[in-house]
C-alpha cells in the first residue's frame, strides 16, 4: 500500500513537470503561425531552401515556415494526395511538374491565380514559358519554381584540341552529327561524340521543338486528352538522326534512368564523350567537374525548320487548400518572398536552375557567375527567347509519367534496332489505353 | 525454424498438445480459452492489421480501376487479369523474372558451395578468406550498386577498360538489352554469395569428423565423400537456403532501381519492379494490386512444388 501511495506522488509531481513545458511550447508556437513546406531538393537545393526559410522567418514575425524533405518527386506526390485534409498535410509543397494536371484534378490547392489577383501580384516578371506550364484556362494553378530546361552540352576544350569548329548555338540535327562525327574521326575513336538518354522528358521536347502535340486537345490545353500521337515527322527526324550516328559508330548509349545520366557524366568529365543533351540543373555539377572548358547551345532542332523551343521541367509550389485562411495567406507570402529577384537569383547561383523573375539577371550574384563562365547563361538565354505556345507548354494530362516510362522504353528498342515505326506504335498503344482508363477510372468525359 | 518441424518429436510418444490433460472442470476449460485468447490475441490482431487485411484489399483492389486517390472506382472484373496476360511488355517481365530467378538461385548455391568447401580446407590464412567470403553480407545494396555502376560504366569502367586493353569488343552492360539481366544476375549473386557461404560453411562444420575419417580408411575418394556423405548429410540446410534465395530473388527490388530501373526495353524490368512501377510512379493501384495478386501466387505456387518434390529428399 505504501509503495503504490508513492508512485502516486511520482506521477503527480511528473505531471507537474511536464504540463507547464507543453504549455510553453504551446505559447511559444502560437505566437507565430506555422507553415509547413514540403519539398524534394536535397544537395544544394536543400541547403538553399533552408536558407531561404531561415530568411523568410527572420524577415517577419507573423510566421515560421517549416521546410520539411519528403523523399523523391514521384512519392511526394502520392504522399500529398493521401494526406490531403487531415492535419499531417502540408502548407505549402512543392510537386514536380508532370503531376501538375493530376493535382489539379485531385482539387487539392487553392489556384494559385486567386492570391496572385487579391494582391495585385505582377506575374509578369515571371518567365512567361515556365508560367505558362503550370496554367490552365489562362489561370495560375501553381507557382513555378525550380524549373530547368534541357540544354546540349559539348566539351568545348576537345573541340578546340582537335581543331573541330563549334556548332552554332541553335544548332540543327545535322551540326551536331558534324560535329560528332569530327570528335570521333580525329580522336581515332578514343573519343565518342554523342549520346542521347533514353529519356521521356527528351522525347517530348523533341516533339516541342518540332511544333508538335503529344496528346490530342492541344496538349491538354483546351480540353482532357483522349488521344495520344507519338509516332510524328518530328519524332521520325529525331530517332533517324540519332539511329544515323549510332549507324556511324559516333554515338555511345548509356540506357536509362539515374545510371545512364551518372555515366554520361563521368565520361563527359573524363573528357570521354564529347557531346550529350542534359537538363540544365546539370550546369554546377559539370563546371565544378572539370577543368575543360564547358560549351552549351540550345536544344537541337530538326533540319531547315525554325525551333519552336522547348518545355520546363522541374517543379511547382502549391498551397493546400485544407488550411485555415491565415495558414495560407503566411504560405503565399512566402511563395512570393522566393520568387522575388534576389531569391531567385541566389537559388541559380547555388542549384543551377533557372531564375524565374526577369529582373534577376542584373543581380550581382549572377553577373558574377556569367562573368567566370559565359557558357552558363545560355541556358537562361534559351529560356528568355522562347514564346509559349501550347506545343512547348508542356503536356497537361494525368499519365504523363507513364508516357515518360513507354516512350523511355520505345527509345531503348530503336536504339537497340527495333523500326523506329514498330517501337513508337507499341508505346502509342500502350498509352492510348493507359490514358483511356485514367480518364474512366476518375470519371472524366 | 528446421528444428520446429514435426518430423523432430519422437512419434512413440502422443504429443501432449493433442490430449488436454487436466481440463476435468468446465472452469478451468474456460481459464484455459482465456489463455489462448490472451496469447494468440495480440498477433492475432496484428497479423490481422497489418498482413491480411492489406491482403484482403490488395484482392480487391485488383478487380477495379482506380483513380487519382487510390480508390477503387470502376469495377472491372478480372479484365485487369486479362489485359496483363495479353501485354507483351508484362508476358517479357514474367520471362525475365524466371530466368532471373532461376539463374540466381542456382550460381549462387553453386558458388556459395565451392566458396564453403574451399574454406574448409585448412590452409595458412583461411580465416582471412572466410571473412572475405561472407563479406557481402555486410554490404548494403546501395553501396553495391554505386560499386558495379562504376564497374559496368561503358567509357571509364573496369569491364571496359579490361576489354579495351585485351582488344575484345566493347559491351555496354547496363545499356544493352542483350547483357542488362546478365549483369544484374551477376551483382544479385555477389550480393548474396555472403549469406549463402555463411549457412553452407556452417553446415559443412558441424559434420561429424568421424564419419570422413571412417571414409578416408575405406577408401573413399575426396569427391565420393562430398557428393555421398556431405552434400546429403546438409540437404535440409541447402533446402532451407534454396527457399529463401528463390523467394529473396522474386522479391529483388534494390539492385534494379538503382542499377536499370527497369530498362533497357523491360529486360530488367521483373515482377516486382513492375509492382512498384504501377503503384507509386504510375499511380496505378488497381494495376498493381493485380500484379501483387500474381507474384503471391507464383511464390506461393513454387515453394509449395519446391516442399512436395524436394521435401521428400531431403533427409533431416
């Protein structure tokens, strides 16, 4: 009886202890109102955010922006649709690009447009190409962010060591197999001009560059896809040149996925391969890499046919529409706090994606770097001269990944020998009823 | 868990399980269900949670389509079923997964077999080589990968390098769809080699040394003692690893994520990668849950074979 009468007094003085610390913390977080920002950088990227969170919380004292990893694009965002509306969900997310019509579908963010509207926000110093990815109607659904775009990397030290003029900087398809075809003659083979991934995000913009729609409606962009063409003169053009240079032993494959892209670049830093198309993210990672001189140029484009330029990749930030008003409105204003010119400019300089506000380029930060190495403003160039239209917008239809996964594949099978007819009907199939389900299974019309 | 099975108790004696002794009140039967429920309750309820339910809903889902969220929406019947088995690039999946599943299991009982003998014998610095032999063991498959992408890398790999100086013709291991699964077979079983030496050199330890020793003074040639006493005398250990690398190479999900993801052309693209493919990057849960249903009862199918025909052989 007398032990238990003192474990008694144990719990209660525990208690004691215990209430007024949650009690603080309870005070202490209420006096700011916190907003929690998922995101999927890690590396740079991720030390820039908490920069940009530590800033932002110092700037004000109304909120306290809470970055918070949560793993790979492609599981943020199942993670997003299955915590949408209970309190695990987040403020404000970033999602990668080509889930932006599936999100937009899901409902679960509050349109970008309607913050931007009620504080006269001016979107017009935001890149009009990478806005115009993540719009639909017209209206903002979600704010562009980290966004890239694929870019030709060539190692502009070979060239020069082995006497081969650089290719202009639109080049065609038929530049770049000159110039491939120089790297692997005067190397004796030892060097290997070209590779192209096996990579979704590159096919498409082949379509892109080449004025073309994946899927039916304009890319989406006028109503929800029923239909996909893969199988275009442009898509044709791509896979001939590309088949043409593996013909001619120029070209070296390195597959698919994070391996091929970790490959590509050991080689091209070991001054291996001569030429590769990339996303422009890749630009730090290469000019830390190497002491060769880096070209870039834009994307390649078919032969005797003007570029109609390329789409963005990257991701959005979006802000939930499951919060409290005041959750939100902290979570736009810290929206806006990154896209501002300096925030932008500082997020170029330490990730290598492009700054999205028109007014970072006269930054210092930036100007230093282009300064040091002119090569790492073409990306920026290449964005900046593209007119957006609905064929270089994107694709805005749910199953884009799996578009991604069946044209990867249809790239492995030509450029393994398979006719670049069979390959591409196969993966317009396969799409064609992938797309026919999603749009049956969410009761789309 | 070879030492649970009921081939141990001794058949002269009844099994006390089978005979209640001392229930002779209707109370005491009582307390006694109380017990069961008390101990069987609580795995009960999280086997229940967490292992058939989910396996009760995966079944389900997998005569549906479903939409953005996940939930099941049109119902389809076992159309899911069909479709898979009319896909060419699902039919190639089964394909690779066999062969993948059969090459593995077999060179690494082979290997892990040769590597166990070899230890055995007793040379200067062999404990040096037993650590070295189950050393994989303690490899993590990202490490593994990130060490044979270097390996396999087409322009500054060792494979390449060693090709190039012996002038034979380049093969671009992870890039070509003829040598991909090649090339992950070979990981999967330097990545298992470990595990399985540990169990078989472990096994060929505890033989008696009497029973070699009684060999050697008839006669008996090293190998006639291998393939006569040892190998029989560890079946029940070969068995029991033949199992869990069978099931452990169904289940192979790492080495191909991080190595091909899938690729070139599905040639690495096995069942389970599929599985994952559908679910968590195509957001394909009714897809997925099909094919969950599928590889269950593949493995289920082949570890009940494998219990029928091998079991009887097997002498414990």
């Amino acid at each position: 009886m007398k032990i238990r009468y003192q474990r008694w007094w144990l719990g209660l003085a525990l208690l004691l202890i215990v209430l007024p610390l949650g009690a603080c913390a309870r005070t202490q977080a209420a006096s700011r109102t916190q907003i929690v920002f998922w995101h999927e950088m890690t590396g740079p990227g991720q030390d820039q955010l908490k920069q940009f969170a530590k800033e932002f919380n110092a700037s004000q004292d109304k909120y306290q922006v809470v970055p918070q990893y949560e793993g790979s694009y492609n599981e943020a965002v199942q993670k997003i649709l299955h915590t949408h509306g209970t309190s695990a969900s987040p403020a404000v997310f970033q999602s990668m690009d080509v889930s932006t019509s599936q999100l937009y579908h899901a409902h679960v963010a509050t349109p970008m447009q309607k913050f931007i509207d009620k504080d006269n926000f001016d979107v017009n110093q935001i890149s009009p190409v990478a806005r115009a990815f993540y719009s639909q109607g017209g209206k903002q659904i979600s704010m562009p962010f980290n966004t890239s775009q694929p870019v030709l990397y060539y190692n502009a030290s070979v060239l020069k060591r082995l006497g081969i003029k650089a290719p202009p900087v639109d080049p065609s398809y038929s530049d770049i197999t000159r110039v491939a075809k120089a790297i692997s003659t005067k190397s004796h083979g030892k060097i290997k001009g070209l590779t192209v991934e096996e990579y979704g995000w590159l096919f498409e913009q082949f379509m892109a560059n080449s004025d073309e729609h994946l899927a039916n409606h304009e890319d989406g962009r006028t109503g929800i896809p029923t239909k996909v063409h893969l199988n275009t003169p442009g898509t044709q053009e791509a896979m001939k040149w590309v088949k043409s240079n593996i013909k001619s032993g120029d070209f070296i494959d390195y597959g698919a996925g994070g391996q091929a892209e970790s490959n590509e670049i050991a080689a091209f830093l070991a001054g291996k391969l001569g030429i590769f198309i990339q996303s422009s993210a890749y630009i730090s990672q290469l000019l830390a890499g190497t002491k060769d001189q880096l070209g870039i140029t834009y994307y390649p484009h078919r032969n005797g046919k003007p570029a109609n330029g390329v789409a963005i990749g990257g991701a959005s930030l979006w802000i939930g529409n499951d919060k409290p008003k005041d959750v939100q409105q902290g979570a736009w204003k810290f929206v806006q706090f990154v896209m501002s010119a300096k925030a932008q400019a500082q997020w170029q300089a330490a990730t290598g994606y492009l700054a999205l506000n028109k007014d970072s380029q006269a930054q210092p930060i930036l100007q230093k770097l282009y300064q040091k190495y002119p090569a790492a403003q073409v990306p920026s160039q290449q964005l900046a001269r593209i007119k957006a239209n609905t064929a270089n917008s994107g694709v805005f239809m749910e199953g884009v990944i799996q578009e991604r996964n069946l044209t990867q594949t249809a790239m492995a099978q030509i450029y393994n020998g398979t006719p670049i007819d069979k390959a591409l009907a196969i993966a317009e199939k396969g799409l064609n009823d992938a797309v026919a389900n999603t749009n049956r299974a969410n009761h789309y019309k | 868990m070879l030492e649970s099975l009921p081939k141990h108790t001794n058949p002269e004696e009844p099994s006390k399980e089978l005979v209640p002794v001392g229930l002779n009140s209707a109370t005491e039967w009582r307390k006694d269900r109380l017990y069961v429920a008390l101990f069987l309750g609580p795995s009960l309820l999280i086997l229940s949670v967490f292992v058939f339910w989910p396996m009760l809903k995966t079944m389900y889902l997998s005569l549906f389509l479903t939409d953005n969220f996940g939930h099941a929406s049109v119902f389809v019947g076992f159309s899911n079923y069909l479709n898979l088995f009319k896909n060419p690039a699902y039919l190639s999946s089964l394909g690779a997964t066999f062969v993948y599943v059969i090459a593995v299991s077999i060179l690494t009982i082979i290997l892990g077999m040769v590597l166990a003998v070899v230890a055995q014998q007793h040379l200067k610095g062999i404990r040096f080589f037993r650590t070295l032999f189950s050393s994989t063991m303690g490899i993590s498959v990202s490490v593994a990968a990130i060490f044979w992408l270097f390996a396999f890398n087409p322009s500054v790999g060792v494979f390449a390098q060693i090709s190039q100086a012996l002038h034979l013709p380049e093969i671009n291991w992870l890039a070509d769809p003829h040598f991909a699964l090649l090339a992950i077979i070979m990981t999967t079983v330097w990545m298992n080699l470990g595990f399985t030496f540990l169990i078989l050199f472990g096994a060929l330890q505890q033989l008696p040394s009497s029973l070699f020793e009684a060999a050697e003074i008839a006669g008996v040639s090293k190998t006639a003692q291998f393939f006569k006493i040892s190998l029989p005398l560890i079946s029940p250990t070969l068995f029991f690893v033949l199992i869990v690398t069978l099931i452990e190479a169904f289940k192979s999900f790492g080495l191909i994520d991080l190595m091909t993801v899938g690729g070139p052309n599905n040639a690495t693209n096995l069942l389970v990668y599929r599985v994952y493919q559908d679910a968590f990057l195509n957001g394909n849960y009714g897809l997925a849950s099909t094919e969950s249903v599928i590889l269950t009862a593949i493995i289920a199918a082949i570890t009940l074979i494998q219990f029928k025909l091998l079991g009887k052989r097997v002498s414990y």
